[in-house]
C-alpha cells in the first residue's frame, strides 16, 4: 500500500535531491525506462513512465516492472558508465538504495523581494558622547607615531634610497626621482646637499625637481641604460664653438641633428651655443662621432672674390644679402680678406654642389641680361595719389613661385578698392512707406481688373506698354539713388608714351648674324613694390587665379578642333623644354664676361614622352626693352615687351628664308664643315642626346624633376664671337603653351613647371599691321576680360 503524500514527504524529498546534486549523481524517480536505438538512418526513443500516487482505480492496475536502472541513462559512448564518488564513498550506496518514490529537485535560491531592497537598511546611530570617545582613542593611537625627526634620520633616508649599482634603467629613475619628490621637502633636500654633497652649488632659484636632477646627477653619479641588458649609455661632448661648425651643424634645416635623433641619439645644445652633449649607447654615441668627423674632414670649400659683384649690385640699385643667401643655400661665407680694393670670402657647404648653385643665384638674383632694359609708368598710382588717395591701397602678394631674393612681405602692389555702383536709402522711412503704399494700391487695382482682362485675353502679352516701363524706371530711380561716377571708369593709358619707351633701343648689328625681326608683346602680371624704398622690384607674371576665365577664348587656328572625331578631347597644347643661360661671371674669376656677352635661350621640343633631339632652336637675346605699366584701378599690371633676337644655331634654308643671299651665308659660315654655328649644333646636340637616353618619363614628378635636374647643371659651353664662353642655366622649365585669340590678337596660354613649383603665364602678341593704340587697348580689354 503506497503512502500518503504529505508535506513532510516533500521536505525529505528536497533535501536527498539537493544532496545528490551536490555529489554529481543524478537519478530520477518516477521513470520506468528510456531507450536510445539507433538502426540505419533512423532513431527512436521510448519514454516509459509510472506514477508513483495512487489514483480510484490504481488498485486494479498491475504493477509495471522496471526494466533499467536510472544509472544506465548516463551509459552513453562518449561518456563513462559509472561515476562514483571517491570522496564521500558512503553516498554511493545510499543512492542505490534509494526508494522509487523519492523526488529529486534542484536546490532552491533563496528569492527576495525588490520592495525589500528599496526598503532603507537600519544603522546604528551613536550617539555624541560615543564619536567623541572614538576620535580621542583614534588620536591616542596616532600619537604613538609622532616623534621628532633629527637630520641624521633623514640623511640616513636619503642614504638609503641611492642604488647600489650606478647604472639605472629609466624606469628606476623615474621612481627614484618621484620617491625622493614625495618623501621630503625642500629644505631637508638643500640641507643634505648642504652637509652630505658640498661640489653641488645651490641657488635660490632652484625647484625640488631640479634639486633631484642635481643630486642624482652629480653627487650620485647615476648613468641611465636604455633597455635592462645594462647597455650603459654613453656621452660625449662635441666642440661646435667656431660658427662655421655650427652652421654646418644647423644647416638643411637640422637635417643631421634630426638624423641622429632618428636612431636614438639624445641631443642638447648649451645655451652658449658651444658644445653639443650626445648621449646614448656605445654603438649611436660612436656613430654620431664618426659622422661628424667625416662632415668636417669632407667639407667642400672654395674662395670667392665679391668685390666686382657688390660694385655692380650697386649701380642697378641692388644689395647682395649675404645672410639671407646663407640661410636658402646652406653656405656659409667666411670673409677672409679686409682689403679696400678685396673682399674675399671662404665658402663652406657640405656638397660641393651646393657652392656652384650658390654661384649662379648670385647672379641670377641681378636680374641682369646684356641688352635688356626695363622702365615703369606709374602715372596711374601719381594720379591716384592726388585724387583719390584714400581708395588707393597697399595689396600683399602672397606666391610661393616668386623667387628666393624676392621676400612677399617686404612686397606689395598698389590697387584702388572697388566702390558700390548702387546706394540703398532704406534709412529713409518716409519715403520707403510711401514707395510701398503706392505700390499695394497698385496691385489692388491689378487684382481688380484681372478678371476682365482674363476674360478679354487669357494669354498675356509679353511685352509691356511704355506707361508701365516708364513708372517702372522711376519706382527704381526713386528707391536705389545711382551715384553717378562710382562705376570705375575705363583705363586710359598713353599708346604713345609706351610706344617711345619701347623704341628706345640699341641699334643692333646684323654682321655675321642671323637677326630676326623685333618682336613686340604684353605681357599679364601683378608689378611688385618694396616696402623699404617703394619702388618697383620685380614684375610676377605668374596669374594661375585667372585661369579659369582664359578658357572662354577660342582657338586662334579656327580650322582646329577641340574635340576629336569620336567626340574625346583633344590636346592641342604643345611641349617643350626652355632653358634660360647666362655667362658664367665667376669662371676664372672673370667677372666682367657676364657683362659683356649675352644671353641664351633654348627650346627643346618633347612629343610621345620624349625628347626630340633633332628638334630644337637657340636663340641670343641682342635687346630687350621693358616697359611696367601699373594699373591699380584693374587686378592685373601689364609689361609691354620689344625683343630682338638673333640664332645661334641656323642652317642655310633659315638664313635664305630671313631675306638673306646665299653668297651671305658663304661669307660669313665659309665652306668649313667646322664653324662656331656647327660646334654650337653639336654641343646641344650632344647634351639633348645624353639626357634622352635615359628615358626619363615627364608624366611622373620624379622623372620630370630628373629631366630639369640634368639639363639645369650640365656646363654649357659655347663659342660666341670666336671665343669659348662658360654658360649655366638660371632656369629650366617644362613648358605647355596653347595659342588662343582676343579681338583678332594672338594670346599665348603657358603652363610652366619648374620641379618645384608650377606657374600659369599669359601674354599677347602685336601683329605687324596693328597700330600701337590699338594693342595697348586690347591689353586693357584682355585684362578686364580676366578680372571679371
């Protein structure tokens, strides 16, 4: 007979279970038996289960036999088929004798209710009397470790916290450095420098960290080690007192201090200037050492005699500025002679290259070419002066393509500032309220009779009768007030004042030369003013805002398309190479050469990516006269230009078709196959053949870079007169050109590259029937057309 379930029953019930759990046995009552088969693809399972309580008819039903045990549910292939418990082995067998009727749960987690966490927790609350009790036996306790603390006691401190290895990793440091910041003052630091370390000298404007520093460093004596394997740093103390060194040492904008400090060299600089404390391993410091003796015993150095130089920059009204060439080349200069009639100076640099270059931009910067000869017309700024002054301003000129020896902020250029074609008078209230009031009555009206003209004439008319434009107009006149004169009136330049200045030239001669015809054009830019003195410096033509107005002319071949047959763009630009040479004046200390021969230009032709080598022209510059016209009433200046040149380099078919005989041309080349024009030929041949060779591809800036470079340092040497003439280049650049036209004028588009910076140039050309007054307008009028 089965027993009643009560609830002391479920009591011992939880507690076997909650017992069973604990040793890792589970067992379930209640279930006959439970079946796994598996047979070909296919798996059942039969779950057999007997209740345990009684039910009306429970007595008639037989009793079920239990075919396996529970322990055998856990026979599975994977896992083992018995687990008996090694340390409690007594609980093995009070499982198997376990009755069938016993119900096995989990343990039960004790629940809580979220009302009794919001509920507030009780404190104990001590009265005065107890804090105050507290706080004195508190106080008494601390007593015990309040004792008066001599100077031997934190001598004897300080003692203690100094290594006992004099090599230190920077992490050691650093806690040695915060403990002795933290743990004393700095009284007691001075006190024990005072007694304990007397070569320390102590100023009162010390801090305790530099009291640390100090006592660290020189009285302990401590050397720091990059990494744990004690790689002791090592130290050195390089002599840079002479100012050469130092300059050297500073020079390329500190390219060798940012080297060494690259592979871990720690640098500092004496505040003297004279010595340079390397620290480090033994490996940098011995590097460091070694390239700085290889610097000095490798410095390339030459002498100079600057004496012609300074005289001729004097009468062009220059000054050669030695600091400021020092500073851009990396050169130092040395003078090393004090003579009335010498100035002789020793130039140092660390490529020799660099004194070559440095040569050429002393002359470069003269901005003198035989020949040539420049004037400016600022009758417009006079003018300006005088009637309106305070419109006339001073404009800065910010271009990184300016060059070296022109500074932008010693520059600017004179422009008048843009005044408002229209004054509003809405400060005028009464007049605006009677303006809007006849205004709305107006509309009213229009409302009114809309619909009979709708029904009249549905489509309105276009075109309004003269009654409404005449009231239209005075409604204007009455609102804006058109302030007559404050439109910028038309430029009016002197067509023949310019025209003499360009014809103020040398005759030139044509014997044993092929002269071409003079050559007159304008030129765009901006005319640059010095702050120092105000007068005019230098004429930038390079305008690269203003381009995107050039693209609105048309081409001035009209028989050429943009756009090819199958609709794609067409590049009608064409390439070349200009190189501008003048005579090397320090070639043999011969100074006057620059001033007596000429100038060359080449042009080089570059088609599919490569250099033509065949294709070229070189041209001396005979006379060049310049005239600067400066408009501040538009935004850009304009340099008017005659040019005459004569080839260098011809054959016979040039020389006949310039309208010269061919008995001309035996007289002056003779029937020799050797001739100055023929060495000239072969020389740029010889230099374009070289630089061609080595494929050197323009579309990159690596190759284009590599191109200039080697066509603006290869010596030039031509004969001229029957004399060998060193030539250097002043400036290459790769020039794209385009020929556009305005008002019948050709106008030349050139994008100009130079390795370092990219320039937008544009200029106009005079045709020969075209009149001076009509070519000084149409500059106006190119200008304008730019500006809007």
């Amino acid at each position: 007979m089965l027993k009643p379930y009560t609830r002391r029953t479920f009591f011992k019930q939880s507690l076997v279970c909650s017992f069973k759990r604990w040793n890792s046995k589970v067992e379930i009552s209640g279930i006959s038996s439970a079946k796994i088969s598996a047979e070909g693809n296919e798996e059942t399972e039969t779950l057999s289960a007997s209740t345990p309580t009684s039910t009306p008819n429970a007595s008639t039903a037989p009793d079920l036999p239990c075919e396996n045990d529970v322990s055998t549910l856990t026979d599975l292939p994977w896992e083992e088929p018995e687990v008996k418990d090694k340390l409690f082995p007594e609980t093995n067998n009070r499982v198997k004798e376990s009755s069938v009727n016993e119900l096995i749960l989990a343990p039960m987690k004790k629940k809580s209710s979220p009302i009794q966490k919001l509920q507030p927790r009780k404190r104990n609350v001590k009265s005065a009397s107890d804090i105050n009790i507290q706080i004195e036996r508190d106080f008494k306790n601390l007593m015990q470790f309040k004792y008066n603390v001599t100077p031997d006691d934190f001598f004897a401190n300080i003692d203690d916290l100094k290594p006992s290895s004099n090599i230190v990793t920077i992490k050691q440091l650093g806690e040695l450095a915060q403990t002795l910041d933290k743990s004393f003052r700095v009284k007691q630091l001075k006190s024990y420098i005072f007694e304990r370390a007397p070569e320390i000298t102590i100023r009162k404007s010390d801090t305790k960290k530099k009291l640390i520093n100090k006592l660290i460093s020189e009285h302990w004596d401590l050397k720091v080690t990059l990494d744990p394997t004690e790689d002791l740093i090592s130290e050195i103390t390089i002599d840079i007192s002479n100012s050469r060194d130092l300059f050297l040492l500073l020079s390329h904008k500190g390219f060798l201090p940012q080297h060494w400090s690259l592979i871990g060299a720690q640098l500092s600089l004496s505040k003297s200037r004279h010595e340079l404390v390397v620290r480090g391993s033994s490996n940098i410091v011995n590097f460091v050492q070694a390239s700085w003796n290889d610097l000095l015993n490798n410095v390339s150095t030459d002498t100079l005699e600057l004496y012609d130089v300074k005289r001729f920059y004097k009468s062009i009204n220059k000054t050669l500025d030695l600091d400021l060439i020092q500073k851009e080349f990396s050169v130092y200069f040395d003078k090393i002679t004090y003579d009335s009639d010498s100035e002789k100076y020793m130039l140092s640099a660390i490529k020799n290259s660099l004194i070559s270059k440095v040569k050429i931009e002393i002359l470069k910067a003269t901005e003198y070419r035989v020949g040539s000869s420049a004037v400016v017309i600022d009758e417009l700024i006079e003018r300006a002066k005088k009637t309106d002054k305070e419109m006339l301003v001073r404009m800065e000129i910010w271009d990184d393509s300016l060059p070296w020896y022109v500074r932008p902020e010693n520059c600017f250029r004179y422009a008048m500032s843009k005044k408002r074609k229209s004054e509003s008078l809405l400060s005028d209230e009464s007049m605006v309220v009677k303006i809007l009031s006849e205004e709305v009555q107006d509309l009213k009206a229009e409302v009114e009779e809309a619909k009979e003209k709708f029904e009249y004439n549905y489509i309105q008319s276009g075109i309004r009768d003269e009654v409404k434009i005449n009231r239209d107009e005075d409604y204007d006149k009455n609102f804006f007030k058109i302030k007559e004169g404050s439109v910028v009136s038309e430029v009016e330049l002197d067509a023949t004042s310019i025209q003499k200045e360009l014809l103020s030239i040398p005759e030139v001669k044509v014997e044993g030369k092929l002269v071409l015809d003079n050559t007159i054009s304008v030129k765009l830019g901006k005319l640059l003013y010095s702050k120092e003195d105000d007068s005019a410096s230098h004429f930038n033509s390079n305008i690269p805002e203003f381009i995107r107005r050039i693209g609105k002319l048309e081409l001035m071949d009209k028989g050429s398309s943009l756009f090819g047959s199958s609709g794609g763009i067409l590049n009608r630009f064409s390439k070349q190479i200009h190189i501008k040479l003048i005579p090397n004046g320090f070639w043999d200390n011969k100074f006057d050469k620059f001033t007596k021969f000429p100038s060359i230009d080449i042009l080089v032709d570059y088609r599919d990516n490569r250099l033509e080598v065949n294709n070229f022209s070189a041209f001396v510059s005979e006379v060049e006269r310049n005239v600067d016209v400066a408009i501040p009433t538009l935004e850009l200046d304009l340099r008017f230009q005659n040019s005459i040149n004569s080839m260098l380099v011809y054959n016979k078919d040039q020389w006949i078709l310039n309208g010269r005989s061919e008995a001309e041309f035996q007289d002056t080349n003779g029937d020799k196959e050797e001739n100055d024009v023929t060495r000239n030929k072969k020389q740029i041949n010889m230099f374009i053949s070289q630089i061609a060779r080595k494929n050197l591809d323009s579309r990159s800036t690596a190759g284009l870079r590599g191109m200039i470079h080697q066509f603006k340092y290869k010596p030039y040497t031509f004969i001229i007169n029957g004399e060998p003439i060193k030539y250097s280049a002043v400036s290459v650049d790769f020039v794209k050109s385009i020929e556009l036209e305005h008002e019948g004028l050709p106008v030349s588009l050139e994008l100009k590259d130079d390795g370092e910076h990219q320039r937008v140039e544009v200029s106009m050309l005079k045709e020969e029937n075209a009149t001076m007054d009509s070519f000084v307008q149409s500059s106006i009028s190119l200008s304008q057309f730019l500006c809007k």
